[in-house]
C-alpha cells in the first residue's frame, strides 16, 4: 500500500477550517517541515486549546488527523503535530533534559535505566535523542498508558 506524503496545504487548511468551527477566529498557524510537519498556533488564550495536562490539544491532534485520513481517504504514515503556544515546544525540551539526566545516571551506575511512561511523541523524541549514542540504546516496554523507554547503557559502545 502506498500512503500519501502529508502536504502541508492540507493540514493548514484542516487546522485552520478546524479552529473556526470550534469558534477560534482570532488564530495564527504556521506550518513547518522539518523534520516533520509541525503546526504552531497561536492564540490569546491557548487554556481552552491546550486543556488540562494538554489533554485537549491531543484530542485536537487526533481529531485533526482523522480528518486528514478522510480527505485523503487513506491512513496516513506520515506524522504531525498541532501545537499551540508552543506547549508541545515545551515539553519536548522537558523531556529531553528529564532523558538527558537518567542517561548520565545510566552512564555513571553502567546499567539500565527506566523512564516514567510517556505518550508515543515523547517517546520518538527520546528514541531521536540517543539514536546516535553509542553508550546509550533506547527501548520502549510496556503496553498502553504504561508505556515507556528503557535507556539501556551499552559497555563502551558494543552492542
């Protein structure tokens, strides 16, 4: 099966059509490519958008994917994320710092560390992250909202 390259006309379109019929006029979205299509947007007042623990925005994120499958009328490979105010901005950095960390506690104690669950977009952060280290490979374990990444050390860089 082939899947569609995400365009990134469509997904401002989608974004932009999605914002207004939840009543979000005064919005500004911008649309990157790189490494992914990245939508930032920014509003006044980013609560209702973003939503406890960023609750709201994954729902956005979800929905607006869905309606990009329907368009295109195939399930897309390819990924993106809607950000808004920069909190995904945010807590990707997070994560990283947090990654950083116990890979240093990996590195001085030589043996694997556990990192508390994640969503799947924190956890390909982290996988992006040490996927050049040769004393650090990581490994996600565990099913459902339980998953996580094991950074495993790895004895001077031989697997």
């Amino acid at each position: 099966m082939v899947y569609p390259i995400m365009d990134a006309a469509l997904l401002l379109s989608i974004t932009e059509n999605l914002l207004r019929s939840l009543g979000f006029a005064d919005v500004r979205v911008v649309i990157t490519e790189s490494p992914r299509v990245w939508a930032s947007i920014s509003v006044p007042d980013a609560k209702a958008l973003i939503g406890m623990r960023g609750e709201t925005l994954r729902a956005l994120n979800h929905l607006a994917k869905r309606l990009v499958e329907t368009r295109t009328g195939q399930e897309l490979r390819v990924s993106f994320l809607i950000d808004v105010n920069g909190y995904y901005e945010k807590q990707a950095e997070t994560i990283r710092s947090q990654a950083r960390m116990l890979a240093q506690r990996a590195r001085l104690f030589k043996h694997d560390v556990e990192m508390p669950p994640t969503s799947p977009y924190e956890r390909l952060l982290i996988h992006e992250l040490f996927s050049e280290d040769p004393e650090i490979k990581t490994e996600s374990q565990g099913e459902g909202k339980f998953r996580h990444v094991v950074l495993k050390y790895v004895e001077g860089g031989k697997i």
